[in-house]
C-alpha cells in the first residue's frame, strides 16, 4: 500500500496539539519522517537535539488547530 504522507503529516500536526504547552510548544513523541516533512512544510520547529519538544511556527499552530477541530471534533 502507498500511503500519502500528507495525510500523515496533517494527523500528526492536529495530534501534536494534544501536547500543547506554554502556548505554542509541543512534546516531539511522533515519528521522525514526519516531524522532518513538518519542520520542511515550515509547522514547526527543527525536531532534532536535545529538547524533548517542538515549537510551533504562528502558521502551524493555526493550521494544527483547525485540522485537530476537522478530524477529530463531533459534529
């Protein structure tokens, strides 16, 4: 099966709000490609070193936020 790491990548932003910290940090616990594809796409801070957590570009927080919202909200 091809996946579409679009979709990957949107999942993993919305979800990264789960760990949401001191307003626009996050705990980096996902998978390495995607949170490398993230940091390219300009969402969130470069995942690699020694901080355990990410920092969210204003866009990425905005984006994470409305697709958290979309995926997994009821409606």
């Amino acid at each position: 099966m091809e996946l579409d790491t679009n979709k990957i990548d949107d999942a993993v932003l919305a979800l990264l709000t789960l760990g949401l910290y001191d307003e626009a940090r996050a705990w980096k616990g996902f998978d390495w490609d995607a949170m490398d594809r993230l940091h390219e796409k300009g969402y969130i801070s470069n995942p690699h070193g020694k901080a355990k957590s990410v920092v969210f570009t204003e866009q990425g927080l905005k984006r994470a936020e409305k697709l958290f919202e979309e995926l997994f909200g009821k409606k």
